[in-house]
C-alpha cells in the first residue's frame, strides 16, 4: 500500500488485491460490476504498460465513503485522428508550437474513469454523502498523490464521462482548474417493456428500417456464431486479437490498447455476466463482439470485424442486432453501445447520451491556453435516426 500520510481523508493503493476486504464491505459497490474486485483485478493484472491507482475517501470516522479508480498512461497526440474533430489538425499544430503537449515523447496523463469503458466507471460514492464535497476532496487527493510523490511526472489529467445530470456535481472540479469539454455520446437503446422477444423489436420499428433489419439478418445467415468459453477462448483468442486490432487502428480516439487476454478473466470471474461470441464463415472467424450485464443494463464492450467482408454479409449490423436480442431476451432495460458509429446505432434505435469530460494540464499558463481550444471542442455531428413509430417506444408503456 502507497498511502500518503499527509492526507487526512485519503487512502491511496497501487493494487486493487491491496484494498482491504472490510474496506470492499464498508463501500458496499460491488453491485456495480465496474466497482467490483473482480471486474478490477481483471483490467489491471492485463495491462502491465498501465500504473494503476486506487483512492478510497473516508469520513472524519475514518470510514469509507468513496471510491475512484485511477489510471496512469502515456499519450501520444498523433493517437487522435484528424477526423476526430474537425479542429483536430490545426491543435495539433498549435499545440506542438506552444509545447502544449511533447512533441515527441508521449504525454503523462494521469485518468480518473475506466480507460477502456465509456461512461460514470471511475468513482463510487456511498448513499448520504454529499457528492459535491466528495469531488473536492477527489480532485485534492489527486494533486496530493501526485505532488507527494517526487517520481510520479504527470503532465495532464482527465475525470471523464460524466452524463449531464451529474455535471452539477462534476463543475465543481473547475474550482481546481479543469476545463470541461464534449466527447462523443454514448449511445443508449432503451428496451420497451412489450418487448418479449426480438419479433416485437422489429414490429416496433418503421416499415424502412424493419426492410433494412431483415436485409441485414438475410445478409448474415450464412454466419456461424459460437459462443467462447472457458475452454476455447485460447484457441479464438489469436484471431480475435487480430481483428480487435483492425478495429484499433480505424478509431478516431484511443486512451490505450486493451489486451484481449482480459477476456479469459471475464469469463472465469463473471460466467454468464459476461457475454462473448464470435462469428465464422465456415473455417474463418470474421468478427467477434463481447459485452457485460451490469444491474439491468447490457453494455458493449469491444468488438473486431473484417472489414472486407463486412457489407457483403452485414456482420456488423448483425452484432448490434445480437445485443438487442440477448438484452431483450434477459430482460434488460437497456443497451449501452459506446461512443463509435453512432449514425448506424441510431438507425437500430439507440439515443445519444451526452458525455462530459474535465482535463487539467498541469502547468497553469498551459491550461489557460489549452481551455481556449477545448471551448471549441464538439463531437462530430452525425444524422439521427428514428426507427420506431413512436418517438420513444420504451416510454409508452
């Protein structure tokens, strides 16, 4: 345990297998399978280039109140695509001039959320607190840990993903110089209750986009889908990570490279919870697609696809459709989709999800330059979709 003294309020850990259990006991959110031991020990005994963090907040009873998971990763800005944003080109320019960010060496950036997973997944705070105080003290034992540590050169952080009912909550953390900025939403499918089986999605939906389901679904008979377990996932994981890859390499923004071989300890600590399959043409695996069941939500992970043979047989359009079916036939009230193209997850009904992020540089005349450009920062546009035949299918009922 790396516990800095100094601080009152605050127990820092560079293991998850470090944390107590009476501390795991006391917070009470494992619920939420971000927030479990398990699902953490998974992220972090797979990533050995990440230095993980873990900040437990306690009361003045000494008792914990709050959770925030901490990862620490090297940054390049060649990694962010110039179709990302449409200003991206012109930062980076700027930014090289001004020494924003290192030209060549790659920025320390010190993240407060799950690398690997859009959305609120970095910070618990027990019922009864107040959220507005605890975030304070969050962003304090940050720069704590951070300035105690004499080693530890971080050059930027990153609270990410807050939704827009907690930014009330969250624009607190300009008190501490960060800079807020919009990201690309997370795409949200909310499931009707009258929804008993994948039929009555497709009886939901208008007559143009139930044609382009059909079309989808006969364009993808001929793909054989199996299901990875714990005794073929070393043989599928090979090809997966190739095709992973191919994905990887085509995404507009990436915080780091996810090991697939985190997988194999999904499905040992999770089972069922943990949804894996991949898809074949005959002898050739052509996509994967992996996903969690967390509380009543199905949220998806990350896929791989062949993009040669992607249109011919709509493997993609396929997967989405396959979360849709496994979200409705476990009754679920929802489908997190992620953040990436988000034209096709709207023509198979999902909404846009705002997200907020809050970046700091640490150097304050830096900062002030960098929140001028991240005021002009706005997710890409793209054309929504409305397939059902009424507005909001799942609030009818």
């Amino acid at each position: 345990m790396n516990f800095c003294k100094k601080s009152e309020n605050a127990l820092f850990f560079s293991s998850i297998n470090e944390i107590p259990n009476t501390i795991w006991d006391d917070l009470d959110c494992a619920e939420n399978n971000y927030f479990s031991k398990k699902f953490l020990a998974s992220v972090e005994k797979n990533h050995s280039q990440i230095n993980f963090i873990y900040i437990v907040l306690v009361d003045d009873k000494k008792q914990p109140k709050a959770f925030a998971s901490i990862q620490i990763v090297d940054f390049y800005l060649n990694s962010v695509d110039n179709k990302f944003e449409n200003f991206t080109s012109k930062l980076k320019t700027v930014a090289r001039k001004l020494h924003i960010f290192p030209d060549k060496k790659p920025l320390k950036l010190l993240i407060c959320g799950n690398t690997f997973v859009s959305g609120e997944h970095g910070i618990f705070i027990k019922q009864n607190n107040d959220k507005k105080i605890v975030i304070k003290e969050l962003a304090k034992a940050i720069l704590h840990f951070v300035t105690a540590d004499k080693n530890l050169k971080i050059d930027a952080f990153l609270l990410k993903d807050f939704i827009n009912e907690s930014l009330f909550i969250a624009d607190e953390l300009k008190d501490y110089n960060y800079n807020p900025f919009s990201v690309e939403p997370n795409m949200v499918l909310y499931i009707a209750k009258n929804w008993r089986n994948f039929d009555d999605y497709l009886a939901a939906m208008k007559t143009k986009f139930r044609v382009k389901a059909k079309k989808a679904i006969q364009l993808s008979a001929t793909l054989q889908i199996e299901n990875v377990t714990l005794e073929n996932i070393d043989i599928q994981l090979p090809k997966m990570t190739e095709l992973y890859k191919k994905v990887a390499t085509n995404a507009a923004f990436n915080l780091g490279d996810f090991n697939l071989a985190t997988y194999k300890d999904f499905k040992e600590k999770l089972g069922e919870n943990y949804i894996l399959k991949t898809y074949w043409l005959q002898d050739k695996m052509v996509g994967f697609m992996s996903g969690i069941i967390n509380q009543n939500s199905l949220d998806a992970h990350f896929v791989g696809i062949d993009y040669q043979l992607n249109r011919e047989f709509a493997i993609y359009q396929k997967m989405l459709y396959d979360y849709i079916e496994i979200a409705i036939d476990k009754n679920l009230k929802t489908i997190n989709f992620g953040r990436t193209a988000s034209e096709i997850k709207s023509s198979v009904g999902a909404e846009p999800q705002d997200l907020t992020m809050y970046l700091r540089h640490k150097k304050s005349i830096t900062n002030k330059i960098l929140k001028l450009f991240l005021q002009r920062v706005q997710p890409t546009p793209f054309h929504q979709h409305f397939p059902f035949k009424t507005l909001n299918p799942h609030e009818k009922q």
